[in-house]
C-alpha cells in the first residue's frame, strides 16, 4: 500500500494525464459518467500535486535520516508558494533542518525566517519549535544575543515534546553560565532535568552538564 501510495505522490502529474486520456477515451465510446469520474479524479490529482506536493515523502525521509532522497524530493516542489500554508510553512520549516545538515546557515535562516511568517491558525503549534530552530542557528552563527531571546520566545509559545524543551533549557542554562548568571544557569539546568528526557544524546548532555553544575558557584 505504502508503495503505491509513494507511486502516487511522485507521479501525479502523470496520473492526471493518464485519468483525462481515459476519460476522453470514455467519451468517444459512449460512456459519459466514467469520462466524468477520471476527469475529476485528474482534476484532485493537479491540485494535489501543487498544493501539497511530496512532502510527505519528505518529511518521512527526514525522519529516517536519507538527508540525499529528501534533498532530491524537496527539489521537485517548484512553487513552494502555492502549497497551501500549513505545508507551505513546514516545506521552509524542512529545508532550514536540510540547509543546517550541510551546514548552510544563512540559507537555513532564511528558511526557517519564511517558515514564521507563514502563518495559519492549522501551524500555531508550529511556532515554538520554528523559534527554537532559528534561536539554535543563531547560536551557531555566534549571535548569542539573539539566539537567547528567540529560545525564551521558544519556551513562551511552546515546544510541543519534552526532549526539544530540554534541549533548550540545556542551552539556555550554558549561556547563562557563560554570561556568569549562575543561580539562572542552575535554574534552567534544573527544569531540563526535571523534564527526565529519554533521548540519549539529551540525557548525556545532562549528565555532563551536571559536573559543570554541581562546581559552580551561587
């Protein structure tokens, strides 16, 4: 089923094609009903292929870690701006994680940028995780500053699982010790443990983060 439906979603276009040569097809030989079905069916399929395109496929090669086949898939949607919102907002929201694995951070910026201003009232619980990608980017890029401000306006809109807000806190309370704000730091420090993630690479970060912790200060 899952082949098909793959099938499907990579080739609508040609699906289209071939659901109006049937209908016409159904025409000349008498059968106006069915002709009218496939043209419909061929009508779904174009408003498909431009308003949602393959990001389902997408966002399932993302999540499998095929960074190449999701490349390669997000490079067919050739008018991400008439995908309706939501899509459109993670469509930019993927290839900011994209242009970050190849370390392209401007690029990645960028996108994440235009997945914000996307808005729709179906992407509200969108906004939390796209302020914590861009406050990560702009770490990364050195902007300290901002990249604060966006992970607190992260937390304040809302980071929908546990292991990305413990992340966050993570960061939060390492730039807090950096700024020399010690007792904010172990505040911070303190929620991300409470949180107990269960991801691996979290949990690690706790555990050397709480050796940090426990010689400071304050």
């Amino acid at each position: 089923m899952m082949k098909v439906l793959r099938f499907y979603i990579l080739y609508r276009l040609y699906v289209a094609v071939a659901l109006v040569v049937g209908g016409v097809l159904s025409h000349v030989y008498g059968d106006p009903i069915l002709a009218w079905i496939l043209y419909i069916l061929a009508f779904f399929s174009i408003l498909l292929h431009f308003l949602i395109g393959p990001m389902r496929l997408v966002k399932d090669s993302v999540e499998s870690g095929n960074v190449e086949e999701a490349v390669e898939l997000i490079n067919k949607v050739k008018y991400p701006k008439l995908l309706v919102k939501p899509i459109r907002s993670a469509y930019y929201m993927l290839q900011s994680t994209l242009n970050l694995a190849t370390n392209d951070l401007s690029s990645a910026e960028n996108n994440i940028r235009k997945s914000l201003s996307t808005t729709s009232s179906l992407t509200g619980d969108m906004r939390g995780t796209n302020l914590m990608q861009l406050g990560f980017i702009q770490l990364r890029q050195g902007k300290t500053k901002e990249g604060r401000a966006n992970l607190l306006e992260a937390v304040k809109a809302g980071i929908p699982d546990k292991e990305s807000l413990a992340s966050v806190y993570l960061q939060l309370c390492s730039i807090e010790i950096q700024r020399q704000q010690n007792r904010a730091g172990k505040a911070y420090f303190k929620k991300a443990k409470d949180l107990n993630p269960k991801n691996k690479e979290v949990a690690d970060q706790i555990r050397m983060m709480e050796k940090t912790i426990s010689r400071l200060p304050g």
